[in-house]
C-alpha cells in the first residue's frame, strides 16, 4: 500500500473493517430510529476507559475498552430504566446520560492527568481519535471485533430484516425480541469500544449515523442499503486514517468524518433514489407529463 510502514497497514486495513462495522449497525440503529442512542453511548465510554486506567495505573489497553463497555452498558440500562420508570421519552433519556456521563468522563479525565505521570497517559487520543499512535495489539483487538459484528450480521440477516421490519411476525414465528435487542445492544457497544481509539468518543458516532443514511439516498432495498453502508463507512474509515498517518499526528476522528460527510454530500446530491438531482427530474417529468394530459382532458370534455 504506497509507501506505507508495515504498522499504518494494519491500521489502516483495521479502520476499513471498523467503518464497514459501523455502517452496518448504524443501519440497524437507522431503522430502530435509535440513532441518538449511538450518540449516548460513545460518551458514555468515556468514563469507563479513565477509570480503568486509573485502576491499573498504566496505558493497557484490553483493561481500558472493558471499562469503556462496561460504562457503555451501563449507560443503556440507565436510559432503559429512565425510559421505563417515569414520564421521560427516550430521546431525552439519552440526552440526560450523554451528558451526565461525558460530562463526568472529563471530570475523570482531569483528575487523572493531574495525577504523576497523568500527562503522559496519551488518554487525550480517546476523545478525538488516533489511529497512528495504535500499536499492533490494538490493531489486533480492533480487527477482532469488527470481524466478530460483521460475521454477527451476515449469519442473522433474516432474523435482523423480521427483527427491525416486522417484529410483530418475528414474535409470532418465535423470534425472541429481547435476545434481538441484547444482541444488538451488544454488537452496537462493540463497535463504540473498538472505535473509540481510532476514532475518539466524540466522533464515534458520526461513523454510524452518516453511512447509513447516505445509503438510504441510494435504495430502499434493506439489504443493499447495508451494503453501501458498509462501503461508505469503510471508505471514510480508510480516508480520514490516510490523511492522519501522512499528517504526522493528526487526529483520525475529524477527517474520519470529514470523508464520511464528503460522501454524504455526494449522496444528498446525486443519490438514485432520494437525491437532489434526481427528485428534481422526476418533478420536472412529471410536471411535464401532466401539462400533456391537459389538453387531452379538454379535448374529451369538449367531444362530450
């Protein structure tokens, strides 16, 4: 790949697999309508990654993004029980446990860097990303996990298209509804705990919000939506790493975005089924077709 070091292969062939991971469950939140959910739960790892570094006292990385998951899950049983207890709807728990855990994330974060050896503790890269600082371990256990999601959605893409299309039939066919949502709460924290290095916190969600729905401009078909998905978050994955690993230490997360707009953009524009271009030639035909009929309507009118 170009000249690239041996090292920036691996990251960058991990952060291909982490956007094509992303994409597809950002689908699956698409469809659920719980996008803001993976908004909530990427700052909700923030917590959890300090704490398990203040734990250990050093920089190891499976202990870190096990904190990071277990604050995450922690983050959606809290809204579940907001959601179930009271009058609050969903949308606005999880604008509640955004904040309440990011906001307590850089409280830990503060108290940590204070600490001896605090500054050196490189915890700064979890909120903005960045992949050129990862090592081969952690290229390992990213890859890991975004196999793992993608093998996830291959084998049950029947039981996903019943679970988020008709989970009425689902049930009735014997498709339990709560091991559908375990599993996709678990798949979604996944993704955020692989992401959050490469990507940071704060970003991690753009990566699943904005593949899918630049798919959704291009087919109403679930199955090649997630296809495309995939693509776009593997593209942005692969450019915004490019751009960080040639830019001497330049944060992955922004440019990760960035590219994922780029393609956003093209979409809004040029997508074959709901962009801009194309609902406006349709508009513009069909206008015309009915300026035709017109005359025809007369014409009848005036033999009757």
């Amino acid at each position: 790949m170009m000249d690239l070091s041996h090292n920036a292969q691996w990251v960058l062939m991990s952060t291909l697999l982490l956007g094509m991971a992303a994409g597809i469950i950002g689908s699956f939140a698409y469809w659920k309508r719980q996008s803001l959910m993976s908004d909530a739960l990427s700052h909700a790892a923030l917590p959890g990654v300090v704490i398990g570094y203040a734990v250990i006292g050093a920089k190891l990385l499976p202990v870190m993004l096990a904190g990071a998951a277990a604050s995450a899950f922690a983050g959606s049983l809290l809204i579940q029980w907001i959601r179930s207890s009271s009058r609050v709807k969903e949308d606005t728990a999880m604008g509640i446990i955004l904040s309440v855990f990011y906001g307590f994330g850089i409280m830990m974060l503060t108290i940590v860097t204070r600490m001896p050896g605090g500054n050196q503790s490189g915890l700064d890269s979890f909120i903005v990303g960045q992949a050129a600082s990862m090592v081969r371990q952690d290229v390992m256990i990213m890859t890991g996990v975004a196999l793992l999601v993608l093998l996830v959605a291959i084998v049950a893409f029947k039981e996903w298209k019943l679970f988020l299309f008709d989970p009425q039939f689902a049930r009735g066919a014997g498709l339990s509804s709560r091991l559908m949502d375990a599993v996709y709460l678990t798949v979604l924290v996944l993704v955020i705990v692989a992401g959050i290095q490469a990507v940071g916190v704060i970003l991690m969600a753009a990566l699943l919000i904005i593949p899918s729905v630049s798919a959704r401009y291009w087919t109403d078909h679930f199955g090649r939506m997630l296809i495309l998905s995939a693509l776009f978050g593997g593209a942005a994955g692969m450019g915004g790493t490019l751009i960080s690993v040639y830019g001497e230490g330049l944060p992955t997360g922004p440019f990760i975005v960035i590219a994922a707009f780029a393609l956003f953009a093209v979409s809004l524009v040029f997508g074959a089924k709901k962009g801009l271009v194309h609902t406006f030639l349709t508009q513009k035909a069909q206008k015309k077709h009915g300026m035709k009929l017109i005359p025809q309507q007369q014409l009848l009118e005036k033999g009757n």
